[in-house]
C-alpha cells in the first residue's frame, strides 16, 4: 500500500504532506526528527528536513547523505516519491542505512509552487531562496551524496520524448579524475535494482539532457548533438555555491552540483514520471527504489575503495595511481576531502614506472600553498605481496587491501612544502 495512493494537491495538499510529516517524526521519534530550513518566499510556508538516523552511532562514524524533493511546483511525483523514501528509512530494511548513514530527506523545497502547482523557480541557477535552505542545511550536514528529485508530465523535460520516461542523471559537473566512469558505474546499479523491480529507468548523461531542452520540439536534435555528443554544460556556472548570491547565474536544472563542486559529493538527479503512473499505480515506490539502491551502496565497499561508503575518495588521477584523503572514520575523511578537493588542481605530477619486476617508483608534485597538506597516494598493483615502501629515500608504513585480481596500496604523505616526492614501492614479481 503506498503512503500516498492519491496526489496531493493545492494548498491542503502541502498541509497533508506537512502533517503526515508530523505524524512520522512523532512515530518514529527514536530515530527521526523534523529541523526547519527556514520560510518560504512569501513567509507562508516552513521548509522541513526530516533527519533519520540510529542515534546510537557517532556522527562522527555515519556518512551524509541528502535527499532533496520538490524543486518545482508543479514537478507532482515529488509529492509522493519522498514519503515512500522516509516509509523505507523507518524500516527494518534500512536498519544497516541508519546505523551507517545520517540521512536528509527534505520532502518539499517549493511549498509555495506545490500549492499553487506552479513551477516557481528557476532553471538558471540556484535561486536566492534555495541558496539559503541550502547554506542552512549543508553548513550542518555536509554531504557526502545527494539525490535531487523531479518528475516528469507529459511534455515536460524533453522536446522529442514527450510520454513515460523516467531518469538517472549522473549529476556531476566536471570530468575530472574517474568520477565520470564512477558516477555511472553507481547509475547501473541504480538502475538494475529499478528494472529488477519492474520500473524502466534510463540513464541519461548531462550532455543528453542539454539535447531536451536545447532541442527542436519537433523532435530534431540540436545540430551539434548530432555532429558529436558535447559536454555543453559549460554554461553550469562553477562558481555557483550555496548561500552565495554574488554570482551571476548559469544553467542549473539540479541543486546537487555544486555539492560535487565544493565537497567532491557524489551527486544525482532523478526523473520520475507522474503523468504515465499515477500514485496508486506504484508512483511511490518507482522513485524509491533507486534511492533504496543507492543508499545500500554506501554501506558497501567500492572495489577501489579502502573503506564502506560512496565512493568519493579518489580525488585526482586514475585507478593506477591517485590522491585520496585521509582519515579511519568517514567524518575524517570528510574533513580531509574537504580541504584536498579544491587543491586538485596543483597536483601537476602523478607518475608511476617499473624499472625492473620487483620495483615500482611513483612520483607526486604538489605546487599550491595550503600546507601542511597530508594525503594518501595510492597506487593498484598487479604484485600481491609488498615488501617495502620508501618516501624520498626513507621508510614509510602502508596499507593494502584487494579488489578481485589486484592490491592497492595505500601510502600517507605530508607535504611541509611544494615539491616533488618521490616513493620506491619493493615487491614481487607479478
């Protein structure tokens, strides 16, 4: 039985959801709480997040993830889609999120557009309002994945798809590093666990979103599209931040990216569809069970990753050799990626060479002034035993852990100036 068989509507339609909120939190109080972001436009209305989490667990040990529903008004699937989302945190079935997990969920950013039906936004940049709900939310609860929610009518979204379509958008705003491929490697698996459940989800990249509304509405794609698939979200404004109105504004259609920007979040957009599935229909649960996919992905381990948790943490280079952040808990790695991300840039130098079958030599070069800078250099080996790691000549400890027909080896460094640092890594041979 869904938590909404029917759509909510008008102005009582934002009070059903308000109160059904209400009934939540104090239903599951031991693990849910309500905070307001602040007042919508007109004063009228309050701006919810629903907090869920097992209290018992340290922030310090949980992951951040937001959820954030209802950027349009008139967008009506959002409605229905963030209660099944907070059905399925208050359940047996997300035990292991809460424990692992602080999960926000703000079911409604746009009361005022909801009750009026009515877009009442923006799709060129990050409105005064949503900057901000969001400085409010995120200077508390930095995120470590966000999930923005829309939904689709029958001619909204897309100029030559005008029907049932429902969305994954790998939602980050750069190429940088592997985070194109591991966006989408998370995308699939979205989209599986959607499939698997009967719900035919695309994934479409940024570029193919640009096609929908750069677009004939005849259905002819714009010529550069169909001359070569172009990165043209260049227009995404990379100054855009939170809390921020100086800037002149760009193309913003999802609020999460400049989450991605700022604290290398791993970032989605979502497109259900209320026009093709109604919500006694299983609107509900069609947006939710991607979320669920996604949430249980960060309780587990990436196979590049060290740690359980999304997979943030190779912040520049490849699968062979990277810089990642430091830390034993995810909040220490969430300070430590914080402060290296926006460094990436000044790590000119990744290199790695075998001069002979038992050596692999790695170099690194920082050029930037925020030091001391400590990080993890981490290199994937096809040796399966390392002997030894020396750092400019001098011996050094290590980890390692294993993917399914490799090492890596994870090497901490400090930087107390800009440089070079060389490192000898001993093996045997593959």
């Amino acid at each position: 039985m869904p938590v909404f068989d029917y759509m909510p509507m008008g102005e009582q339609g934002v009070q059903e959801l308000y109160s059904w909120l209400d009934e939540y939190v104090q239903k599951n109080s031991q693990i849910a709480q309500k905070k307001s972001l602040g007042r919508s436009e007109s004063g009228t209305w309050d701006i919810p997040a629903i907090v869920v989490t097992d209290r018992s667990v340290p922030d310090k040990d949980k992951q951040v993830a937001v959820i954030t529903l209802g950027r349009h008004g008139h967008e009506r699937g959002t409605r229905v889609v963030g209660p099944e989302i907070l059905h399925y945190l208050a359940s047996d079935a997300a035990r292991e999120v809460r424990k692992r997990q602080t999960v926000v969920v703000v079911p409604m950013l746009n009361p005022e557009g909801a009750a009026e039906d009515a877009f009442n936004s923006s799709m060129y940049g990050i409105t005064d309002l949503e900057k901000r709900v969001f400085g409010a939310l995120c200077s508390e609860y930095v995120p470590d994945m966000m999930i923005d929610y829309h939904s689709l009518g029958k001619t909204d979204g897309s100029k030559y798809d005008q029907g049932d379509m429902e969305v994954i958008i790998p939602a980050n705003t750069t190429k940088w590093g592997m985070d194109e491929q591991i966006h989408h490697y998370v995308a699939q698996q979205m989209r599986k666990r959607a499939e698997e459940n009967g719900w035919p989800y695309e994934i479409h990249s940024l570029e193919d979103l640009s096609a929908y509304y750069f677009g004939a509405p005849d259905g002819r794609l714009p010529h550069s599209y169909l001359k070569e698939k172009v990165f043209l979200l260049h227009m995404q404004n990379p100054y855009e931040q939170y809390a921020m109105s100086e800037y002149p504004p760009g193309y913003t259609n999802y609020t999460c990216g400049p989450a991605y920007l700022r604290w290398h979040t791993l970032v989605f957009g979502m497109e259900t569809n209320h026009w093709s599935i109604r919500p006694e229909q299983g609107l509900g649960e069609s947006g939710m069970i991607p979320c669920q996919a996604l949430l249980e992905m960060g309780n587990s381990r990436f196979p590049w990753e060290k740690d359980p948790g999304y997979p943030t943490n190779l912040l520049c280079g490849d699968f062979r050799i990277s810089v990642r952040p430091m830390g034993n808990t995810p909040g220490q790695r969430r300070v430590s990626r914080e402060k290296l991300w926006p460094e990436r840039f000044y790590f000119d130098v990744l290199k790695r060479e075998m001069p002979d079958a038992e050596t692999t030599i790695a170099e690194v070069r920082y050029i930037g002034d925020k030091l001391p800078l400590d990080f993890h250099l981490c290199l994937r080996m096809r040796q399966k035993n390392i002997r030894k790691v020396l750092i400019d000549g001098k011996g050094s400890e290590f980890e390692t852990f294993a993917d399914t027909c490799s090492l890596y080896v994870m090497i901490p460094i400090c930087m107390h100036q800009a440089g070079t640092v060389t490192l000898r890594v001993t093996h045997d041979a593959a």
